[in-house]
C-alpha cells in the first residue's frame, strides 16, 4: 500500500469522537494509525507529548505554518492552534496504513476536499447541547469558561454536518462504536 486511506472524524468536543477513534485503533484489522496532531494548547491531564499531540509553542506552530508544513491547520480556539503536519501522514503511508482523524469540523472538511476519493469523513453528533455540556462537565478537564467557549462552537459545527459523507449519532455509545466499525471496514475493503 503506497497510499493508504484518510478516515476524518469530526464533531463538537464532548461528543464522543474520541471514543470512538481509540475504539477503532484497537481493531487490528483496520490497520490504521493515529494522525497525531500538533497544537499550541497547553497539555491536559495525562497527556503525552508525540502520542496525544506534538505540543508546540505559538512561535514553533507559526514557523510551521510559514514553512507550509501544514496539510491543514486551525486556530480552533482563540490563541489555540491545531493542525495536521504533511510529515504526519506521510509517516503513516510509510507505515503501510490508513490514518484516522480525530479533528475539527473545518479541518475535517479540508481533508475531504485535499483528497476526495481516499476520504471517509464521518461527523459524530451528540444527542443534544445539554447532553454536551453535561459530558464536558463530568470530564472535569476544562474550567466554566472554556466549557462554555466550547459549547457555543458546538451549535455552529452541528450546522456542517450535512457536508460530511456519513453522520453517526452518538445516542448510545455501543452502537455507535459498531456503526463505526462497520463503516470503516467497508472503506477500506
Ligand atoms: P482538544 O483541545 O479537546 O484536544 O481539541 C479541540 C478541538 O481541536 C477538537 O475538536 C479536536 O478534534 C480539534 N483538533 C485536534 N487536532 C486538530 C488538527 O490537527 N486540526 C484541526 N483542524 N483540528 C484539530
């Protein structure tokens, strides 16, 4: 395999994607890799650098940006920049799989146009704002104002889900995770 397949998922934070993507990954006949991404966010919790992100500086991600070393990249959140480097995917094709997303809506979006034919870009949407904001709540990761950042960009990314080739709902998880399973086996057939 050359060129392996792009699996985008996107969706507002708290709706479960990641989830879903560290469900897949564990399926070993899916043959896919991470694209971890690299962010000028501050690290959370028990994260790890060049697992969960490469986490750079504002300075080192804008050097990157000027070296055209983006596929696609974001500034999610105010002074909060997220993006996917080429040299990511291309360590995965190296590899011999298929990359899978865990990605915003735009980013998501840009992905499918770069490469219409080898994308399967799946929007997971939560049963509901509340829904959402009770999950961020529990998660205790973020404080009020940033749960509350978070949620209002959840009601404009809900609005692009029509763009996305399949939307999974994430009602109940377990569904959801088989649904998704089902959809990236047939892609990559
Ligand atoms: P978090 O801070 O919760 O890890 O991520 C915030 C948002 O940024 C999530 O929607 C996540 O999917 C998105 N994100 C993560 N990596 C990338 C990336 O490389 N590009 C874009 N456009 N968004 C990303």
């Amino acid at each position: 395999m050359e060129k392996g397949k792009l699996i985008v998922f996107s969706a507002p934070s708290g709706s479960g994607k990641t989830t879903i993507v560290k469900h897949l990954l564990k399926q070993i006949d899916l043959n896919l890799e991470f694209s971890i991404s690299a962010t000028s966010r501050d690290k959370r919790g028990d994260e790890i650098n060049g697992k969960d992100y490469y986490f750079l500086s504002t300075q080192e991600f804008i050097q990157h940006i000027k070296k055209d070393d983006f596929l696609e990249w974001e500034e999610v959140y105010r002074d909060n920049f997220y993006g996917t480097l080429k040299s990511e995917i291309e360590r995965i094709w190296s590899l011999g799989k298929h990359v899978i997303f865990d990605i915003d809506v735009s980013g998501g979006l840009r992905i499918k146009r770069k490469f219409p034919e080898q994308t399967l870009s799946i929007f997971v949407k939560p049963p509901s704002i509340d829904e959402l904001k009770i999950r961020l709540k529990k998660r205790k990761t973020e404080s009020d104002d940033k749960i509350n950042m978070r949620v209002a960009k959840a009601s404009a990314e809900l609005a692009t889900a029509p763009l996305f080739d399949i939307i999974i709902e994430n009602d109940r998880l377990n569904d959801a995770l088989d649904e998704a399973y089902g959809l990236v086996k047939n892609f990559i057939k």
